[in-house]
C-alpha cells in the first residue's frame, strides 16, 4: 500500500483515539423504515414517533439529537442482529452506543458529535435507511462484512466530511451507487464482494479518491480512458466482467499510482508502453484477462515491483531481469 494511505491510515486512527467507545445490542424485527428522506428533507412515515426522542430525553446539542434520530431509523431497519450489537442503541447518550465513535465537531471543538460508525463483522442483516444521511459529522462508515442489502441511501450526499465509505462483503445490489460521486470529501471507497452490476462511470476516475476497491462484483464496462485522471494510489477491479484494453492514459498516474489489480475480467489486446511510466507501481496484476501481443520493453522500468502477475495471457517476448 503507497505511503500516502499508510498514511491516511494512521491519522484515522489516531482519530479514532480521541473518541469515546460505545458498546451496542439488540435486534428488532422491525424492518420498516419509520422516516423517509426526500429532496432534502426528513419527514415522517407510519410510526414517525418511534424515531422522535421522548419529551424526557435531553441532548447535549441538536447534532446528537439528529444522530439519534438516524440511528433508531436504522435500529428498526436491522432484522437480524445475532451478536446483539445494537441492544444498547437506547437512550439520549449517543456516544455510549456499541460501535458509535464521537469527538469534537470540526467546525467547533466545543461541542461532541458522532464522528464514526464501526460495525464491521457484526454479521447484521437490514437495509441503510435514508436517515442515515442526519450523521453530517461522520468522518467514517465502516459496515463490512455484514449482511446488509438493498441500495445506498441517496442521503450519504449529505456525509459532507466523511473521509471512508467501507461497505464490503455484504448484499448490496444494483447499479453502481451514484451517491458516492456526491459525497465532497470521500478517499476511500471499498465496495468489493457484493452484487452490483452493469457500467461504472467515468466520473469515478475524476473524483479524488486515494483508494478505490470494487473487485468481485458483476460490473461489466470497458474500461475509460480517463482512468489514467485517477489520483488513487491504490484499484483493484479484479474479479468483474471489464473488457476493451488497457487505457494508454495509465501512464499518466506515474506520481500516484501504487497498486493495480484487475486479474480475471475480459481485458484484452495488448499491453500498452505507456505502462512503463508507472515506476512507483509495488503490484501489478493482470491474470486471468485475453491480452495478447508482445511485452513491452518498457516493463523493464517498472524498478518498485513486489508482485507481477501476467499469468493465464496470450502475452509473448521476455520479462526484464529487473522485473524477474
């Protein structure tokens, strides 16, 4: 992985030190979305009250009312809970929940405010309600390796300061999640392992994300040009149904580029010379794809490689002793 999400890596948690730790259970078998979020605004559904905090609650400030608010949205929209995770999601004290992270609003240190949700391997099953979109203070969304399903709310545009969005391993289905284009100040973006499918925009590759994560699902698009406008240090789009060729413009990702994983698509023709310019590259993989044709001799500049992979190609000519 490139320094610079090494990084990332350590500020998030020494972020994350400064955050007060909540432990969290209960399922209900409630799945009913009690508030529905449109064009902005949040209004009610059903059973609205069920949501809404009793007059006996009382709140530090209106940040963590609204972050109750979403997060008993979310509670009822969970259906099966077998670690008991969110039995302690009751009550006015936000910040005690099980897997709920708060810390001083960046915009004013004086005030606490849900910072970040962690409830990655919690085998949880339910769907993102749209009132998740009340949490405009969280910097992270960790969700993975759950049960969770349905599409994204169109709500995560409001997250104006989250920072990573992990919803791997879980059930998610449909297109390409649109919203995460929305979201100002996203860097990491992992939705490998679950079930989306059909085209990624190109406007993924324009978004400054330092880390884009999408592999075993069942996209299918050739991949764009553009892709070589990417900042990210790190992609991994292996295990899809990509096709077309390697776009030249990668060489134009020779300052970021850290790590390339796009084993076992449909890529094909051959590789192109430009790739030589990716002299920062640590992992490049390609197995398992129909290219074909001569190995450039630029591979021979690729001087940071720890792992390549062309295996299970059509490819012909000599690796570089520097590669081997």
């Amino acid at each position: 992985m490139k320094n610079t999400v090494v990084n990332n890596v350590v500020l998030i948690i020494a972020f994350f030190v400064t955050f007060r730790f909540i432990p969290f259970t209960t399922a209900t078998s409630d799945n009913r979305r009690r508030v529905f979020y449109y064009g902005g605004e949040f209004k009610s559904g059903a059973d609205f009250d069920s949501v809404l905090p009793s007059s006996s609650l009382t709140f530090d400030n209106p940040r963590l009312k609204s972050a109750y608010i979403a997060l008993q949205a979310w509670k009822q929209a969970i259906i099966s809970d077998p670690l008991n995770l969110t039995s302690n999601w009751v009550g006015s004290n936000v910040c005690n929940y099980t897997g709920v992270f708060c810390s001083p609003a960046l915009d004013d240190p004086a005030i606490i405010t849900v910072a970040g949700i962690d409830l990655n391997h919690g085998d949880i099953a339910g769907t993102l309600p749209e009132e998740l979109g009340l949490l405009n203070d969280i910097a992270l969304f960790h969700v993975n390796s759950n049960r969770f399903c349905g599409e994204i709310p169109w709500s995560f545009k409001e997250l104006k300061r989250l920072f990573e969005l992990d919803l791997s391993n879980n059930r998610f289905a449909g297109k390409f999640p649109y919203v995460v284009l929305r979201i100002p100040n996203l860097k990491f973006l992992d939705i490998r392992f679950n079930e989306f499918e059909g085209k990624v925009p190109k406007a993924l590759f324009e978004k400054k994300l330092d880390a884009i994560f999408m592999n075993n699902n069942r996209f299918a698009f050739e991949l764009p040009e553009n892709i070589g406008n990417s900042p990210a240090s790190v992609i991994v789009l292996a295990n899809n149904r990509f096709h077309g060729c390697l776009p030249r413009s990668m060489g134009n990702m020779s300052g970021t580029l850290n790590e390339v994983v796009l084993s076992n698509n449909g890529l094909h023709s051959c590789l192109p010379e430009e790739i030589g310019s990716l002299k920062n590259v640590t992992v490049f993989d390609v197995k398992n794809n129909e290219l074909i044709g001569e190995l450039p001799e630029s591979i021979g500049k690729l001087e940071s490689l720890e792992h390549f992979d062309l295996s299970h190609n059509m490819l012909s000519g000599t690796v570089h002793e520097r590669v081997c």
